[in-house]
C-alpha cells in the first residue's frame, strides 16, 4: 500500500471511530476530540487518555490504551485495519479497551 492509499484508508478509519465514539459518549462517561489525524480517548474518573493515531511509516494504526500498546494492520479481505493476533477490527480493539476501562460493555 502505498502512502496515498494509507493516508486515505487511515483517515477514513479513524473518522469511522471518531464517529463511534461520540455517539458511545452520549451514553457512557467519555469524550473524544479528533484533531490533526490523531484521536484521543478521555475518560475522567480517574482522568485517563487513550491515543489512536496512523503510523505512516510502517503503515499500521497504533492504539495506546490501558497501559497497552496495539498494532493495527490493514486487511485487504476484511477491509479494515486489525489487530494481526487476533483478527479483532479497529473499532472492536478501542471498545474492548473502553469496556475495560469504564467497567461496563461498551459497543462501538
């Protein structure tokens, strides 16, 4: 993939879950603010952050969240970014991660 076809497919993914997570924030206690291709999780009790961004480089979509670090691999099959060991989508890691977080099933 190249570097056009990443930016595009990233951007779209993490506008996807941006999207997401704003509605899930109308229902559980988060906020998340999308700004320059990077999408933060807030969560304030304790005041924690998550961090989804693009990784251009290696073209992957990293996932920082719980003390835990996640690399997400385009799937030209699934036609989403996942994570390699378990197959698991984008927007499935950050809401497992977000359901671990806030102690209740959040769905994305």
């Amino acid at each position: 993939m190249d570097e056009q076809e990443f930016r595009l497919r990233a951007d779209q993914a993490m506008e996807d879950l941006h999207r997401r997570l704003s509605a899930a924030g109308d229902h559980h206690d988060l906020e998340s603010d999308f700004n320059a291709g990077t999408l933060v999780v807030e969560f304030e009790d304790p005041p924690v952050k998550f961090v989804v961004s693009p990784n251009m480089p290696v073209r992957q979509i990293w996932v920082s969240a719980n003390l835990r670090s996640f690399k997400l691999d385009w799937n030209p099959a699934q036609n989403a970014f996942v994570l390699p060991d378990t197959g698991q989508t984008l927007a499935a890691v950050v809401a497992e991660a977000v359901s671990e977080k806030l102690g209740e099933q959040v769905s994305l």
